[in-house]
C-alpha cells in the first residue's frame, strides 16, 4: 500500500514564495531522496538500474512527478488541457558503488519537472524538495538537518516526510544553478510532458550522456584529495583541468561560455562539484562530490 506524500507547511514568517507556489507561476521543480522512501510513496513502479542501458524517464518519475504536483498545487496535472503543465526534464540515479565502480543498483532517486516553464528558458526559478527518510535511523537525520523536531512515530507506516529547501537547516545557495546545470545537460533527451510526447526538443546539440562539472575552487581541489583519496579513481588536477580516470574517462573537455566550469564528457557515471548539496555525505566544508548517472 502506498503511503501518504506530507510536505509540511512554511514556518517562515513571512512563508516562502515558493512554499506553496502560486498556481500560475513558472517554476522548475526536483524531489529526490533515499529509494526506500520513494518506494513508499510508489510501491508498484519498476525500476530499470541496468548501468549502460537505463531508460529515462524511470517509471517512477513521472508517478513521483504527479503526486508532488498534486501536494503543491491542490490539484491533478492536467497537461492534456494545459500545454506546459507538468513536464518531466531530469531525472537523478544515485548508484551504489562498489571498488569506485558503479553497480547495477540504485538508493537514491531524484526527479525534476517544470510547470509552466518556457521552452527555452534554462534558468527558471527552482523548488528543492528532500524526502526524509526516518524509519532507517530513527529520525536522527531529520532532527539534526531540520531546524525543528520531528517525530518519527508520526509518519512510520503512514506517511513520507518531504521538506522544501526553505524549511531546512542548509540554505541551498547553489540550487537553481545545479538543478537548471542539470536538465541543460540532458538537452538531448526529449522533454517527457504527459500528454504531449511530441513536444519539440530543447536543443539540437547533442551531449553526451554523461558530464562532469568542476566548479573553480582551490579549496576544493585541495579538500577532496586529501578528505577522499581512496575513494577517488584519480588525483585532481589544477583548476578546470580535465580530471582522469584511467580506461574510464575520454579526454575531452569542453569551457562553458562565459563560465568558470568545465565539463568532461565520461562514459559511466557523472562526477560534479557543486556547492550545498551532498547526498553521499562527502562534506568537504566548502564544496562536495556528486556521483550521478
């Protein structure tokens, strides 16, 4: 049976804009978090984790979409009568790693879609959405990440916690440019807006499927071979320099315009540098590691 999704009200005062959002607002939206909560929430959805040949989106993803869209908004997605309504532009496949190598599993799942947004705007306003899960730890995490206490035996087997940005202890400075980074990355895939499969797409270039982004940062550099050696496939290099992975990485970088980041294309897994967002918990204190696929 499937439980209940809870995105509890703001507790800012005045309430973010963006919780809840107005109904007629553009905004791009990503809820993500553990794959035992999402499991919850969507217990029949299958999951597709073969690494070389995953499909997008995940069958969960739009399930997952529709049911966030519903708690926000007070209403079901209806983009057969409305062109833009709700549009499935990422998705996020934490893999489990084993000896630096991705398996063909996953526990952390993530899905962006856009409501209202232009075709070509890359840079709308964003909502983050977390899912906390309790059951595993018995709240701890949500009481040390939440600036207020929660109950777990209030939502064991009832209902899923799912917390925006606003309402939680880390600010999340760098949210619109990851998430919108993000679906810009994946611009060869085909916008996925139920009811509408033929929408075009948003660009011609093609990407390849998987990038990695190294935010200009000595600090950084510094941090991660000397917090995470063991766990990377290879030193760091001087900033913006193409970071290598033997037999794994190609060597080919390419400078954003007008950017201070790099993207390096790689053939099975993304690792990005981005600032306030650390779902592995490799904190560095200024930047952090992402594995993605």
């Amino acid at each position: 049976m499937a439980l209940e999704l809870y995105i509890p009200p703001c507790i800012k005062n005045p309430v973010h804009p963006h919780h809840p959002p107005p109904a007629e607002k553009p905004l791009r939206i990503q809820i993500e978090g553990p794959l035992v909560s999402i499991q919850k929430l969507v217990p029949k959805a299958k999951w597709h984790t073969d690494v070389f040949n995953h499909t997008f989106p995940q069958p969960a993803g739009p399930l997952l979409a529709r049911l966030v869209f519903e708690k926000i908004f007070g209403r079901q997605a209806q983009p057969e009568k409305i062109v833009g309504d709700l549009v499935i532009r990422d998705e996020y496949l934490g893999w489990v790693m084993e000896g630096g190598r991705p398996l063909n599993q996953i526990d952390y799942y993530g899905v962006t879609f856009d409501h209202l947004v232009p075709l070509h705007d890359d840079n709308p306003e964003v909502l983050q959405i977390n899912i906390i899960e309790m059951d595993d730890d018995g709240g701890v995490y949500a009481n040390e990440h939440l600036p207020y206490k929660v109950n777990p035996a209030d939502y064991t087997g009832s209902k899923v916690l799912a917390v925006p940005r606003c309402c939680q202890k880390r600010k999340g400075t760098q949210d619109q440019s990851r998430i919108n980074f993000e679906v810009v990355d994946r611009g060869c895939k085909e916008p996925v807006q139920l009811g509408h499969a033929n929408r075009p797409k948003i660009r011609k270039d093609q990407h390849a499927p998987f990038s990695q982004l190294v935010k200009s940062s000595s600090h950084n550099i510094a941090a991660m071979n000397s917090k995470h050696a063991e766990a990377l496939p290879a030193p760091l290099t001087s900033l913006d320099h193409l970071i290598r992975e033997r037999e794994q990485l190609q060597p080919a970088s390419t400078i954003l315009p007008d950017s201070d980041h790099s993207i390096v294309y790689t053939n099975n897994y993304t690792m990005a540098f981005c600032s306030d967002y650390d779902p592995l918990g490799w904190n560095t204190g200024d930047e952090e590691m992402r594995l993605s696929g």
